[in-house]
C-alpha cells in the first residue's frame, strides 16, 4: 500500500497540473506496474523483502516519468 503511495506521489510531482495529466500519468504507472517490463520484472523477482516491494513501484516510477521525458522530446 504504502509503496504504491510513494511511487504515484513521485509521479505526480513530476506530472504537469491538470486532471488530464495526472489520469495519464496514473494509467502510465500502473501499466509500468502491472507489466512489469525489464529492469523492473528482475527487481521484482530477485529482491526480497520491504525493499524489493518498494523498488519495483519506485522503478515503475522512473520509467513512467523517463517514457513521459522521451515523449516530449
């Protein structure tokens, strides 16, 4: 619950204002989240622990807000 939280504050601070934006940037996240694409799925399957279950959303994290970089590039 917890990791969730952190990980989608993080996003949202690097999301522009908006309600349009942030459902984006939600859906982005969760996607990251629940596909778990590489490096994230390596984390997530060799790290145990609170700290692997915190990485992998702080990953998910990071790729939403890289994916959204690369977008407006």
């Amino acid at each position: 619950m917890w990791d969730e939280i952190v990980a989608f504050m993080l996003v949202l601070f690097f999301t522009p204002a908006g309600i349009y934006w942030q459902i984006l940037a939600f859906l982005l996240f969760r996607f990251f989240d629940i596909v778990k694409p590489q490096p994230i799925r390596h984390f997530d399957e060799n790290m145990h622990g609170g700290l692997g279950v915190m990485f992998d959303d702080l990953l998910a994290a990071a790729m939403r807000c890289c994916a959204w970089r690369l977008s407006k590039a």
